[in-house]
C-alpha cells in the first residue's frame, strides 16, 4: 500500500476510536437536555436536539388546537390538543421543555386560527430546564451537592496535612525506612474501601462520625495519603534545596524562606494533590452507601436515581452535573499524572 | 564509483523547516568521515537520514552504486553507535552484542565466537555477563562498539559517540575508535560538534553550518587552509584572528592597513587583492600561532593578560580596540610587558561580504 | 554548651519522625483497627468464641460461586484487554502525529466520569429504545444482526444474564478505566529514550521485533505498575453490575458486601456475613496481587550504581 493509503487507513482507524468515547458521551448529553417526550423516541439522536418543530393546526369544529411534533422520519405526529393557552403553556414546559409564556403562545397560534392554514414554528427548548428539574424531583439533591463538596474539601485537608508531612520527611529529612513506607501504602490500597467501611461503619457509630462528612473524607483520605506523600516527596524533591539555602543566605528567616521560596514552588503541586483527593471523595460511591443514612453525597444520590426509565432524563443530567468538576480536574492533572509516573 | 554518495540531499520538517538544504558528498571505501558543526547544523539529521530513521525529503543515498532510501534501516546493511550508546537495559553486555546476530539468524556457535572475538577487540572480554546499568559510561561505550562492529557493517555511523564522557575518558575513546578503524577498515561517518575528536579522528572532515556544507577536506586543509569566516572561527582553540583591514597600494605594492599597523601582502594573495579590492575593507584572519614576537615586528603592544597552559602561553592582546589572541612559547613574558608583534606567511583575507576566502 | 535534659527532650520532637506520627496515628485508628476488627468478626460466632461458621455462611450464600467466579473473570480478562488497547493506543499516541493531542484528550474523557455517571450513560444506552440500540439502527447494523439471526427485534441488553452480562460489564469498564492504564504506558513511553528502539532497528529488528524485544521488556516496571493497579480494582468492581442488571443478577465478591450491607437488613448475621467477605475479598486481592508480583518478575537488571 502506498503512504498515503496507510495515513487514510491509519486516520479512519483513529477516527473510529475517537467515536467510540465520543459517541456515548453526546447521546448522554443529549438525553440530559431531553424533554419528557423525547426520552421515549426512537431511535435517539447523537447530536443535542435544541428545538422543536410544531405544527398548529385549528379544528373548527370542536374548537381547538391541535399541536403535533416532526418525528425522526420527518413526519408530524399528533401530540395533544386544546384551546386555553395556559395548559399549552404547561404541557410544552413539561413535555418538551420549551418555556413560552401564555402570551407569545396565542401571538403564534392565532395565526393558524385566523388563517385555518396549518402553521409550522420552530421552538427552542430550554436547555437548563432538566438540570433545574433534577434538583427538584430528586429530593435533596441540593443538599447533596454541599456534602460532597463538604467531604471533598475535608479529604483535601486531611490528605494534604499527613500525606504531606511524610512526604516532606522523605523528601528532606534522613528517616529510615522509606521502603516499609512506599510498601505499606501499596499494602493500604490493596484493602477495598467497601471492606474497609463495614466494620468502618460500627466504629464510626462508636465515635458519633456515623453518616458524617467526616466520617467519609476519613476513608476518602486512606489511600489518598500514600498518594499525596508520593506526590509532595518527588515535588519537595524537585526544589533543589540551594534555593532554600541561598535564601538563607541572603538573610531570609526560615519561615521567610518557606513563605517566599519553598511555598510558591510547591503550590502548583500541592493544588495537584488536592485536586486528586477532591476527585477520590467526588467520584464515590460505594464508601457513601455504606456510611451514610440521610446525607448522601451527590454521586450516592445519581446512583440511586436509577428508578423507572421515565426520569432517566433527568438522571443524566444530574450526571452531567457530576462529571464537570471530574472532568475540568482531570484534565487540570493529565501533566500531574505523566509526572506521577515518570 | 563512489562507496557511498549522498547526491542532492534535503530535508524539510514541517512546511518550511529547511534543517538539510541539497547536500552532496561522495565517500570513499575505508574513509573516516566526520561531520562537524554547531548543534542544530543539520549534522546528525544527515546521519539518521542513511540510518533510514529520518525519511529523506529530497535527494538519493547510493551505497554501492545502490538506492537505500526506501529501505528500511535494519536492511541497510549499515551499523551506528547512539549519543547515550542505547546499550540496552535489560540484556546483558554479551546478549547486547548477540541480538543483531541472533536476529540474523546466525549459528548459536558462530555468534558466540564473534561476540568473543569483538569483546576483546573492544575490551569488554570481563563484562560479558554483567548488566550495563552496572557499567561505567566508558564501558558502556565499549559495548555499544563492540555491538556495532559484530554485524560486520558496510557503513558504521556514529551520532556524538564520545559526548557524554569525561575529558579524559573521551580523549582516550578517541584513540580507541581510530586503532579499531585501522584494524577493520569499515567506512565510518561520525558526528561531532567538538573540533578536536575531529581533527584526530578524520581522514575527511564535512564542516556544516545551518544545513549547508562549509568546507570539506582533511583535518590540515580545513585547519590552515578555511575556506571561510566560519570555518576560521569555529576550527582552532583559540580561533583565528579577525582584524578589519582596508587595502591600499603604493608604487605597485600592496598594503593592508590597520589603524595599528600596515602591513605589506607579498604572498600570492596580491595578485587577488590587487584585481578587486583596492581601497575596499577585508577581514585579515590569522591563527594565534601565526605571529612572531620579538623578531623585527611591525607593531608594539602590551601583553594584555597571560594564561599559561604549560607547554605554551596564551596571550591577550588588544589592537586598535579588537581583542586578539597569540600563543606563543615563549613562557616567560609577564603582564603589561611590551613585545614587538609580527605576522608569519601563513595568515589568510576574508571577503568582509561574502565571509569567504580571498584567493 | 546548653544542651542539658531540656536539649533532648526538644531533640525528640525536633525528630524527622515525628513528621510520620499523624500518619501513623490516622491508620492506626482509621484502618488497622476496622481491618483487626473485621477480622476478629469474621472469626468469632455471635457469641464471641472462635469460630468458622461466618466462612461456612459464606460458603452457603447460594450466590457465592457465581460471585467469586465472575470476580476472578472479570479481573482476568479485564486486564487483559485493557492490557493490550491500551498499548495500543499509547503507542499511536505516542507516534506525535498530527493531532495526536486531540486523540489524547478525547481518550481521556472516560477516566474523568464519576462511576455512577457510567452507570447512568450505560444505562441510557442498555435500555430497550436506548442509545445502543438507537445507533444500531441508524447505521443499519440492526438490519444485519437481524439477518444474520442474533436477535429478532431490538436487543433488550438488559436481560443478559452470566457471562454475557459479565462480558458486558468487562466492556463498559474497558471503555471507562483504558485512559488510565493509557496514560501510565504512555508516561512510560515518553521517558523511553527513543534511540533504544532505533538501535534495535538498525541492528536488525523489525518495528514488532523492536516492541517485543526492546521497548515492552524496558518499560516493563512501568507496566506492571500499571496492571497491578488494575487488578486490585478489578477485584473491587460492583458497581456498574448493580446500576445496570441490579442486586443478585450478576454477582460479584463486592456486590455481595454491598447487597448484605444495605440491602438486607438480617442485623448481626448479614453484618457478619459482609465482615467475612470483606476479609475474603481482601486475601483474594492480595494472593492475587503476590501471585502477579511473583509471575511478572524477571530477571533484575536495573542494577545498582547510578
């Protein structure tokens, strides 16, 4: 085959694999902003629907509109009827998630009326109108967003303050045993957090830490410290200790030296570590399941969102909801994560 | 018929990213080739471009009167040494030098007799079992010969083999490479940015600079004979002498006038200055060891400072404002002392446009 | 000298160790004593002798076997695939095409999804008039599985059961977890000096040869770090089994933990119950880990200086 054969062939077959992840994640998207009659079409559609297209048509003889929708082969399919604008008004917000006012509703419609021609309008759906939905169908959902944010952010704490103090030892310090240490963290992660939060969840009673944030960012932080100290060794590692050194020479304290040297050349790595510990206790689920009662987390309550296929819609959008910050830190890591490793 | 010939050769990264611009060389069976240049010459793309590991833009390779450009490079026939040696990790030095043989499908016996006989040609014999990352960085070296020179090469090329050794360890590799050139005779091209491994190591020496070639010639012609300003500059440690100088004549004499010193041209440059550049300034190069000092001079001036480098002394010497260089072996001279400094026959013009020689 | 009794005493808190004693404190109370805990419930009945009666219970759960195999598959055959597309796809990348870093950002993605996001865009997909079936039947492949005589109608994935269902999950967790195993072969690449390959290929080797011989023995360390990871949360998976088929349809060692701690409400016997498995799980994830250690270790060439 000649090269520019094999680039084609070696460009589709890149192409293909980049569909694969991409394609789940638009039908997710597009289920996300989906309205309550779109979620049983078939076949979905890949790319985000953003409108709808209706047709009005005025019976005469009983008096009311007919509203119907263009299907995925093109043609009208009759949706509802009725002759007061207010129950139009209510039945496109929660059918099709298009938010018109009574008013703009009849200045449309009237034409079809005033004409008896069938009319054609193009509506635009509110896209957010899901992600407002979901925190009212699903109860708490608001409060489960503070507790995961809440867990996160003690996971930060107490993964940055006792990861990063063994890592500054190892670093900086001539401690014996950095071996047993690196050996006892693979050891820790080897214990499944699920097992480890069932006897967890007795001793947690005992403590009053029950169905507590700080109850999960305690497991959350078990196997994020061995990650952190790895993490803030090879970073203190990096500082060449002359930096330090020619500061104090200068005539810097040692708390100046900290403040002004060290500090500013750890931070984007430490913002790294934290950044792991927010997803450790974002993404879970199963540790939340076992430890909580009435304060779920924001991911226990998607994966109990897992009812009847009708709110699936709003599921995913909640979803959605989930994977941004996921998603922004991830990518915030990728240099981190090459880094880790290297 | 040249062994090998690289006709017409360019490479273009990107769009516009002319790192070889049309380079041609012909190499003769047995020829110690080196390429020298600045980093970012173009030098070491040439060479991976007739290892086959850099696709060629434009141009041909013959080796042997043969196309090789769209071969791939293990069936090039052609071995080559690597800056860090890409002595493999995980094997042993023995099973290092065996994995081209092996790949060859080569008699069990046949490879253990070679690598043998090329363990010792490069030393090597004691660590045949050892692991390289339990060698020292010359060792390694030695490795990566002896793994090169077992396939028994048409071509052996060699990216900076010598860069990532100590002084003394590279001055000695040096001598090493050439006994074992001597002793095979396989045709080599090797890669340097360091004049000196050049000079030693060369029958030829390619000079380059930012993808074109400089000069070719051996070490002696490249060395008092530079073709241009580049050249000058970048060949001899110090380098030659550039004083800016304009030439005049009187009563059918030549002279080259500096604000310190005139100086009359008698060699056969006369003729050359004569023909196109009277009244017009030159660049008059000369090579530190090209002055006299204290016989009949045609300037006076104050020893600037002094380096002793034992054998000799390097001497700082301002002239009208330009700083120069003079070796001399007189050890004795002292800061500030005032000597009579001359020129030898051997100094050479520069055009001050073109940079190059004036002939 | 004013190093007197009050200098020592200074010296013990001035100790480099005494940067370790949060660390040890935290694991002492929040790991060594659940993991002591649980392992004194698993052995001990409820009266609080020893006993093995909680491993007999186990052993009986009539969901166990089926459990534990499918844990072990999945484990398996996961990290194969994940093994080999990931090695794959780190090479590509690694190549630096033209438009290498978009391919390397979208691949990404998975990796950034909450589990229970994956749970919930699988099941958008899985369902009857889902996504999956939605695509099948735009591209047309419906028609073909219909002609060929796989399915008549539209597949309802939902209903597989045993191993096709395991099969199912090992896919949707190939595609969530890949990026990870990627981007560690991928960091292992790019700090593989690139002249070890070209001098394989120079002395002879192919491009599969120069892999095969050179580059995968090099980054091996790097590989099995990566696997390991893999496996042990390969043993741990539940979750997508749960969101997707529910409790009980397709179990797994962790399913069952999860299913007698939150579902069942049998008070100290499905406590115990769950206490034992947690214990079993945990020896099968480090056999299971020392086992890979002991296979995939060579012979040691990094050596010793430098």
């Amino acid at each position: 085959m000649n090269s520019a054969g094999k680039k084609t062939l070696f460009y589709l077959a890149i192409t293909f694999i980049a569909f694969a992840v991409i394609i789940p994640m638009m039908y997710l998207i597009n289920i996300s902003i989906s309205s309550a009659i779109e979620v049983n079409d078939f076949p979905k559609r890949v790319l985000p629907v953003l409108s709808h297209d209706l047709s009005i048509e005025w019976d005469d003889e009983s008096s009311y509109y007919i509203i119907s929708r263009k299907s995925f082969s093109g043609e009208y399919e009759e949706l509802t009827y009725s002759s007061k604008f207010d129950k139009i008004e209510t039945y496109l917000i929660t059918y099709l998630n298009i938010s018109k006012t009574e008013e703009e509703i009849e200045e449309d419609f009237i034409v079809a009326r005033n004409t008896g021609d069938i009319i054609y309008l193009n509506y635009n759906k509110d896209i957010f109108n899901n992600f407002g939905k979901f925190f009212k169908v699903f109860d708490g959902a608001s409060a489960a967003l503070v507790n995961s944010i809440q867990a996160a952010a003690i996971t930060i704490l107490l993964s940055m303050s006792i990861g990063g103090s063994i890592g500054y030892a190892l670093a900086r310090t001539k401690i014996k045993g950095k071996d047993a240490i690196s050996l006892g963290s693979l050891v820790v992660r080897m214990f499944p957090a699920v097992s480890i939060s069932v006897p967890m969840a007795v001793l947690l009673v005992k403590f009053g830490m029950y169905d507590t944030m700080l109850g999960l960012a305690i497991i959350y932080s078990i196997p994020n410290i061995g990650l952190t100290a790895w993490i803030t060794r090879s970073i203190f590692m990096s500082v060449n200790p002359e930096f330090e050194e020619a500061s104090l020479v200068f005539g810097a304290s040692k708390i100046q030296t900290f403040k002004k040297i060290t500090f500013p050349l750890v931070l984007p790595a430490f913002a790294a570590s934290s950044m792991y510990a927010f997803i450790t206790a974002w993404n879970d689920t199963a540790v939340s399941l076992l430890l909580t009662n009435n304060n779920e987390t924001l991911a226990l309550l998607i994966y109990k969102s897992m009812g009847g296929s009708a709110s699936i819609h709003y599921a995913a959008s909640g979803a959605i909801l989930l994977i941004l910050p996921a998603l922004a830190f991830t990518f915030l890591l990728k240099n981190y994560i090459n880094k880790m490793w290297g | 018929m040249a062994y090998l010939e690289l006709a017409a050769l360019k490479k273009v990264y990107g769009k516009d990213i002319e790192a070889v611009k049309s380079f041609n060389l012909k190499v003769d069976k047995e020829e110690f080739i080196v390429f020298l240049g600045p980093s970012g010459c173009g030098k070491s793309t040439i060479m991976r471009m007739i290892a086959g590991l850099e696709s060629v833009t434009e141009g041909n390779i013959l080796l042997e009167g043969e196309s090789i450009i769209d071969y791939q490079p293990k069936d090039r026939g052609i071995s080559m040494i690597f800056q860090s040696y890409a002595v493999w990790p995980h094997m042993t030095v023995y099973d290092n030098v065996a994995y081209a043989l092996k790949l060859r499908k080569i008699s069990k016996e046949q490879i253990d007799k070679t690598v043998k006989e090329v363990a010792k040609i490069s030393d090597i014999y004691q660590y045949l079992n050892r692991y390289p990352n339990n060698l020292s960085g010359g060792q390694r070296q030695r490795v990566a010969v002896a793994r090169a020179i077992a396939i028994k090469p048409k071509l052996f090329l060699m990216d900076e083999p010598l860069s990532n050794l100590d002084a003394k360890l590279r001055v000695s590799m040096r001598t090493d490479l050439k006994r074992i050139h001597q002793e095979l005779k396989t045709t080599s091209i090797f890669v340097t940015h360091d004049q000196s491994e050049a000079l030693s190591l060369a029958d030829r020496i390619v000079v380059m600079n930012h993808g074109y070639i400089e000069q070719i010639g051996t070490p002696n012609e490249i060395y008092h004979d530079s073709e241009s300003m580049f050249v000058a500059k970048f060949i001899g440690s110090p380098p030659s002498n550039f004083l800016t100088v304009k030439v005049k004549e009187r009563e059918d004499k030549i002279f080259v006038i500096h604000s310190d010193f005139e100086l009359e041209v008698k060699n056969k440059y006369k003729k050359a200055l004569k023909n196109k550049y009277i009244n017009k300034e030159i660049i008059l190069a000369v090579r530190p060891e090209n002055f006299t000092i204290n016989k009949k001079g045609i300037l006076k001036v104050k020893c600037n400072i002094i380096e002793p480098q034992g054998s000799h002394v390097v001497i700082n010497i301002f002239v009208g404002g330009e700083e120069i260089k003079v070796v001399s072996n007189i050890l004795t001279l002292k800061t500030n002392e005032e000597i009579d400094l001359g020129f030898s026959e051997k100094i050479a013009f520069f055009d001050i446009e073109t940079e190059k020689r004036i002939r | 000298m004013e190093k007197n009794k009050k200098g020592t005493v200074k010296s013990v808190f001035k100790s480099p160790y005494m940067f370790l004693v949060p660390a040890l404190l935290f694991y002492t109370f929040f790991w060594l004593l659940p993991v002591s805990l649980s392992l004194i419930e698993s052995f001990t009945s409820i009266d609080g002798g020893f006993s093995l009666e909680n491993f007999k219970m186990m052993f009986d759960d009539p969901l166990f076997g089926e459990a534990f195999r499918n844990t072990l598959i999945f484990a398996v055959i996961s990290l194969f695939l994940q093994f080999i597309f990931a090695l794959m796809f780190a090479l590509l990348i690694n190549r630096n095409f033209k438009g290498s870093k978009w391919f390397l950002f979208i691949m990404l993605i998975p990796m950034a999804i909450p589990p229970s996001a994956v749970g919930i865009l699988w099941n958008t997909g899985l369902v009857e008039s889902g996504w999956i079936n939605s695509l099948l039947s735009v591209t047309g492949l419906q028609n073909l599985i219909e002609l060929l005589g796989i399915a008549e109608g539209p597949i309802i994935w939902k209903e597989a059961s045993g191993l096709q269902a395991v099969f199912m999950i090992i896919l949707i967790d190939t595609w969530t977890v890949l990026p990870s195993v990627m981007i560690i072969l991928l960091a292992g690449l790019q700090n593989f000096n690139e002249e070890y390959s070209e001098a394989a290929r120079i002395f002879g080797a192919n491009r599969f040869q120069a892999l095969k011989d050179i580059v995968i023995p090099i980054i091996k360390p790097t590989i099995i770090t990566a696997l390991l990871l893999r496996i042990i949360s390969g043993l741990q998976v539940w979750l997508i089994s749960v969101m997707i088929f529910g409790f009980n349809n397709v179990p797994f060692l962790l399913e069952r933990i999860v299913f007698y701690t939150d579902q069942v409400r049998l008070g100290v016997y499905s406590y115990k119950l769950s206490v034992t498995y947690s214990v079993f799980v945990v020896a099968v994830v480090s056999i299971t880990a020392y086992i890979f250690i002991k296979l995939t270790k060579g012979k040691d060439w990094s050596g010793t200086s430098e």
